[in-house]
C-alpha cells in the first residue's frame, strides 16, 4: 500500500518544509516564552541557593532582604550562634548600584559577605576566591567584569579575583560581592562632597559645636561615619536540626524575624516576582492559543488547497480512511518538523537572552505533546472538511 | 518500486536525523547537559602564608601642646610642617593681668624691704636705749650699796633697764616679721611668674609641627590643644587586621607596606606591637607596623595596606582554593572519576593570598581536582573537563 501522506510531501516538498519551518520559529518562540517564566523563577530559587544558607534572619516584622529593606546590627550573628542548633552564622549585605565599567556603568547588586562563612558564593567558573579581607571582589559573569581588572566601586578599587555564573537578583542584576566591612562602607558612605557637606552642617550646630566642649564634635562627626548594619543574617544549621523549631526559637526570643528556606521561596515567587510571573504567564497562554490557531489554520487551508486531488481519490475508489490517515499523518508531520525546528531555534537562542531562560525538559515533552494534540485535532476538522467532498468536483470543477 | 524505497529511506532518514538534532540539543544544551568544570592538580612546593589588613600612618609619639588655665592665645609662632627643637616657643598665651600681678609682687617686696630697714633702725634705737639704762642701773646699785641713793631710786633705774631691754625684743620681733613679710611677697612674685611661663607653649621635643588647630584670638579651655607636634621618626603604621587573619602575627614578622599616594612602591616594614586588645565591636586586631625606611613625605592619617608575612612553608602539597568546598560541614574536594565526580574529604592547612591552599592530609601529588564548575556539583553528577568554562579575556 503506497503512502500517500509521504507522497503528496515529497511532491510539493518545499512548501511543506517552509510551512514546518515557519511553524517551528512560532513553536520556538512560544518555547522560549515557557523558557523565560520557568528562567523568573528559577532566578528566584538560584539566589536563594547562592549562600548555602537554611535560615534568613531579617529586621523584624519584615518580608526581608529581598522583598523588603531590613537592617539588622551586625553584631546580632553572636547571639545567633548561641541558639541551639544554629552552626554557622553570616552576615550579608546587599545594595543594588552603578558600578562604572569601561567609560559606561554596569548595573550590579552588591553582595557583602564574610569570606569562609554562610553568604559566600559557593561556585566559581574561574579565579579564585576572596583572601584579602579588603578591595578584592567576586563578578558574576553577566557584569562584562573580566579577571584581575580593576574596577572602582564609590572610593576604593577592588581587583576582580573570581567569576560566579548565573548569581543574580531577583531583578536580574548580576552580583559582585565584596567583603562585608567593604559593603558597609559603600552602603554607608557618600561621596566626599556630600561627606564634607555633611561634616559642615554638623559643624554648624551649636548643640554639638560647643564652644568648652573640645573634642565633642570629632566625637560626633565619629560617630555618624560608621555603619554597624547588615540585611541579613545567613545560618547554616547542624545537621538533622529540624529548621522550623529554630526558627520559631529566634522568632520568640531574639526578636528578630526568621525564614526558612520554603518561606523565602515563597515571599520570592509568590510576593516578589509574581506580577512579573503572571504578566509573562498571561502572555505564554495567550501565545498558545494564538499559535495552536496558525496551525490549526495552516493545516485546514493545506487541506483545503487539495480539493481537486482528494476528489480524484474520492472518484477512483479511495476508502475514506486513506483519505483521513494522509492528512492526520501531513498534519502530524507538520507538528513534528516544527517542534523540532524550534526546540533548536530556542535552545539556540536561549543564551542570547540579557536574562535566564531555562528550557526544561518537562516542558519541551509537554510542548511536544500539544503541538501533535493541535495538530490531530486540526487535522480531524480539515478531514471532516475533506470527507465532505464532492467527487464530481474532480471533473465538475 | 526502487525510487519508492529511496523515497522511503530518505524520509526515514530525514526523521531520525531530525530526531538525533533535537536529542543532542536536549542532552548538550539544556538542564540535562553535564557539567562543565576545570580540574587541576594538587602541587608540591613553597607556600607563604600572608594576612592581610589596611590601616592609617600615625605618629607613635604626637604631642598636644595646650594650655593649664583657660585662656585666650596671643601670638601662634609656628605652621604645619615647621620643624622645632625641644624648648623653642611655639606659642604664646594672652597673660592678661600675670605682669602686672608680678609687678604689684615686685612693689609689696621692695616695700617689706623699707619695713625690714626701719625696723633694723629701731632695733638699733632700743638696744642704744636698753645700754644707757643697764649702766645707769648699774651705777644706781653701787651707789646705793655705799648709801648715796635711796632704794627707791635704785628700783626706778633697774626697772627702767628692764623696760630698756623688752623694747629690745620687741624691735627684734618686728624686723623678723618684716623679714617674713618680704620672703612671702618675693614668694608671690616667683607663683605668678611661673604661671606667667606657663602661658607660654615651647616644644618639648624636636619635631614636626603636624597640625595648629587655633589662631590668635581664640579662647581654649585648659587641655584644649593648640599645636600638635609630632616626632616624625616615630611614623608607623595602625594597622586593622581582621580576627579571623590575625591570628599568626607576631613582633618582627616581615611586612609591605603601599600608601595609597604612591600604590606602584611597596615599602617594607616589619611588625612593632600587636595590641593587647582587640576590638570587640569591628572584630580587627590592631598590629602596628614600622617602616624599614621611612618615606620622604608621608601624611599622617594616609591609608595604607599592609601585607604581613605570618609562615613560609618550604615544601608542601597545596590546591587552588577554588577547588576547597565544604559540604555537611566537612572540608574538601570534588573529583572526577569516569565523567562523574565524588567529593572527597581533606584536611586543610594555611591558605595565601593569591589563592592557594594547603593540603595537610587526604590527598596525593598530583591527584586531580575539581577547581571550577558552572554549578554546584552534586555526588555523582555528570560531568565533562573543559580547559575553561569562561573564554579568557582578549
């Protein structure tokens, strides 16, 4: 028994291995439009995995550090440490900034932490981690920063020693992580002219500018140019220590807010990135659709284009399963060609992106599976079409 | 039939063509594709251990020269960067009513000095009289033993040389309080002249003038400093060296000194004092370093960083500290067998700071090690080496 599907393809090849290509970049698109919601999320879940930390200590009644600003002393990490349970404690800050890179600024989070405790990036794709304890500086790849430049954050140069991949905000800014009194530093420090400006107007106050008290305003000048905060406390518990009960024990006795690892995805997914999440969901669904009516057109209007010939078949005594099986087995292989074509085009061009975008293999097979659902189903309403043909149209028409 | 069957396979072969793209793409590509890492080996050589901490050029002797008394300040000598001697005057404070409270001292002396000179003459006067009185006494006893006088008036005369000789006493006991009332006013004098010294600032040592922190005019409180002069053989460095590092300094270890004016040079210098008490609240251990040679001109208060040299290790194993990870707690190594890895305990020594890590035990010369990855590794992870995962720069 001759194929006819195949047949009629290799007769009009080129038509039908554009209209599958075609198909495929809208496929591929729609592909890459999973690949950046599952990429939000994703992004979402890395950062929570960049410190190694199982409990975020924050300010108290925050959503804190990535939701909501929160300031916590820098020496709360010692009373920390002293809740059962709790085996590493670390303090971390973050402040999103310019950093400038080259004649132009690069948008960066920075990331203070103390180097060897929770809150160091666990991965380096090349150099070395951080052993000065001041101006050396680890770059997620995406900041352009290369190895051993130096780059000049508000007062001091930090040579880059290391490079992390895929360490980014919520927002997508890549990190650069400095050691933590550095970060305090640049988070509290102005320029000098707003330093000086600063000094002049403390200066001006007579209550702090008295004329028999010597040394009080060094004293209070002293005092505003220090910073003792953090955002956030990173632990690291014991193992088999059940986090929830510790996190319960900071909550009630060291008055401070604590969140484990299933809270902090939940603040991140569910609060921080979810309108972003669901504009980019609303728009994945509306692609579907939109792309499940091209091929369903596409397959309809093929079919439709073949009147003449199916009539013929009609007349010479083809069964109205063969008639069906060709244009299920076209359709199908439509849907193939395109999936194919742009599982590659999005895989290819998924790197490209300024932001992640992850291709999950679940959503490929699931992509697979409705692109041959629509085309079966467009193909069965082109064969309703198509059995409904008139043979006489063959010699009529 | 035969161009059916080419047909045929060209299609079949078109499908699994396509069906082989789409699996390489899954498997190369995406979540599914291996691990990138770079591996290295473990080295045997030299090792320097360095800690490393920033700090400020202070003067290990600075000196606040300032008044005892509030005062207002008359004249200022010297300016930022005068060099001085031990003694010289640097300053001078208004000694508002001081001369003239001399002064008046001086007067009360010289007038005690004319109380002294009439008392002496009075002295004089009454032992005169208290002579003529005893020998008229004298007289008056013989005459009245031979009985030419009555007693009466024998009585009369020695009363006469008694009273004669009390005066006498009495103009002795004046002049010694004159005398008294001299010393106490030429006491008055040297009290205020020494205050009068006092109002004038000299240098006690040989020196820079570092910093004049008022002008002529200005009221300061007693304490209040004026000038500052520091002794510029005594630059050294104050150096904040963070706990966790500091812990193998010690007095004379070797260190570089770069001032941030001039960060192409590096200095040396050596370790002087490490301080007793750490700081509680930055955490930092301060360690004071001098230099080996002292700069031309180096500002006070200049941040430098210091890098202290704390062990040299002649010949040990070591790993690039990229390749130290930690996991439940345990530190160590990931490595690779057959495209996949397995982490591998060891016992870790000093690390330096261009990145290297001393293996103190578990691990061989030359053994191979995970040093880079594109993520984090888990046990058994696929994964494949690469020379590097980022292309190095142009």
């Amino acid at each position: 028994m001759i194929n006819l599907a195949g047949r009629d393809i290799l007769h009009g090849w080129g038509k039908f291995v554009f209209t599958g290509v075609g198909l495929g970049l809208l496929i591929g698109v729609t592909l890459s439009m999973a690949g950046i919601y599952r990429g939000l999320v994703d992004d979402g879940q890395a950062l929570l995995g960049i410190g190694g930390a199982d409990l975020w200590v924050v300010q108290r009644d925050t959503l804190g550090p990535y939701a909501e600003p929160s300031n916590v002393r820098d020496d709360a990490y010692r009373a920390l440490l002293g809740v059962r349970g709790v085996a590493e404690a670390g303090n971390v800050t973050y402040l999103t900034m310019q950093v400038q890179h080259q004649g132009g600024d690069v948008r960066v989070m920075l990331v203070g932490f103390e180097p060897g405790h929770p809150g160091e990036p666990g991965n380096l794709v090349a150099g070395r981690p951080i052993t000065r304890s001041h101006y050396e500086a680890i770059a997620d790849e995406r900041t352009g920063f290369r190895l051993d430049e130096r780059i000049r954050i508000r007062r001091h140069e930090y040579t880059v020693v290391g490079l992390t991949r895929r360490t980014v905000s919520s927002g997508g800014d890549p990190m650069l992580f400095v050691p933590l009194q550095d970060a305090q530093e640049v988070q509290f420090l102005k320029d000098n002219d707003a330093l000086v400006n600063e000094r002049a107007r403390t200066a001006a106050n007579p209550a702090f500018n008295r004329p028999g008290v010597p040394g009080l305003l060094e004293a209070v000048q002293a005092s505003q140019a220090s910073s003792r905060t953090v955002n956030v406390v990173m632990l690291r518990l014991a193992p088999y220590t059940d986090e929830t009960v510790v996190a319960r024990e900071i909550r009630r006795w060291k008055h401070l807010e604590a969140y484990t690892r299933a809270d902090m995805e939940e603040i991140l997914i569910a609060k921080l990135i979810a309108t972003s999440a669901k504009q980019i969901f609303m728009f994945l669904v509306i692609l579907s659709v939109v792309s499940a009516a091209i091929v369903a057109f596409i397959i309809y209007t093929m079919t439709l284009n073949k009147v003449r010939e199916i009539a013929v078949l009609k007349l010479i005594g083809a069964r109205n399963r063969t008639i069906a099986g060709m244009i299920l087995q076209q359709g199908l292989g439509l849907g193939a060609i395109g999936f194919i074509v742009g599982k590659t085009a999005a895989t290819l061009w998924a790197p490209i992106f300024p932001k992640y975008v992850l291709l999950l293999p679940g959503d490929a097979v699931l992509g697979a599976a409705l692109v041959m659902a629509i085309c079966a189903l467009a193909s069965i309403v082109a064969i309703r079409a198509a059995l409904r043909i008139d043979p006489a149209a063959a010699i009529g028409g | 039939m035969n161009l059916r069957l080419g047909r045929k396979a060209t299609l079949i072969a078109v499908g699994l063509g396509g069906a082989a793209l789409l699996g390489w793409l899954v498997m190369s590509q995406g979540p599914l594709a291996p691990t990138k890492v770079t591996v290295a080996t473990v080295e045997q050589g030299p090792l320097v251990a360095s800690t490393f901490g920033i700090g400020t050029v202070e003067a290990r002797r600075s000196y606040a020269l300032g008044p005892t008394l509030a005062s207002r300040v008359a004249r200022v000598l010297v300016d930022q960067g005068d060099v001085v001697k031990a003694g010289q005057l640097v300053a001078e404070l208004d000694p508002v009513d001081l001369e003239e409270r001399v002064a008046s001292g001086r007067l009360a002396a010289e007038r005690a000095g004319s109380t002294i000179r009439a008392a002496e003459a009075q002295l004089a006067e009454t032992q005169s009289r208290a002579q003529v009185a005893v020998s008229a006494a004298r007289r008056s006893a013989d005459l009245r033993a031979q009985g030419f006088v009555s007693q009466e008036a024998t009585d009369t005369k020695g009363h006469e040389a008694n009273a004669a000789k009390a005066a006498v006493d009495a103009s002795a006991a004046q002049l010694a309080a004159a005398q008294r009332d001299r010393d106490r006013a030429l006491a008055d004098v040297a009290g205020v002249g020494k205050l009068r010294a006092q109002a004038r600032l000299v240098s006690p040592v040989d020196g820079v003038v570092s910093a004049r922190l008022v002008e002529p005019g200005t009221t300061v409180v007693a304490g209040q400093a004026v000038l500052q002069v520091i002794d510029p053989a005594s630059l050294w460095i104050k150096a904040r060296i963070d706990q966790g590092q500091a812990g193998g300094v010690r007095v004379g270890q070797p260190a570089e000194i770069v001032l941030r004016s001039d960060p192409k040079r590096v200095y040396s210098g050596k370790v002087e004092r490490v301080d007793w008490v750490s700081d509680a609240v930055t955490e930092e251990r301060i360690v004071n370093v001098g230099f080996a040679e002292r700069p031309a001109a180096v500002p006070v208060g200049e941040l430098v960083e210091v890098t202290i040299r704390t062990a040299d290790l002649a010949n040990v194993r070591s790993v690039p500290t990229a390749a130290v990870k930690r996991v439940d707690r345990q530190d160590g190594v990931w490595q690779v067998s057959a495209g996949r890895v397995a982490f591998r305990p060891a016992k870790l020594g000093i690390t330096t700071l261009d990145g290297r890590s001393q293996i103190v035990d578990g691990l061989d010369v030359g053994d191979a090690v995970v040093v880079h990855s594109e993520r984090a590794l888990q046990t058994e992870g696929k994964v494949t080496v690469v020379p590097a995962i980022v292309r190095a720069a142009p």
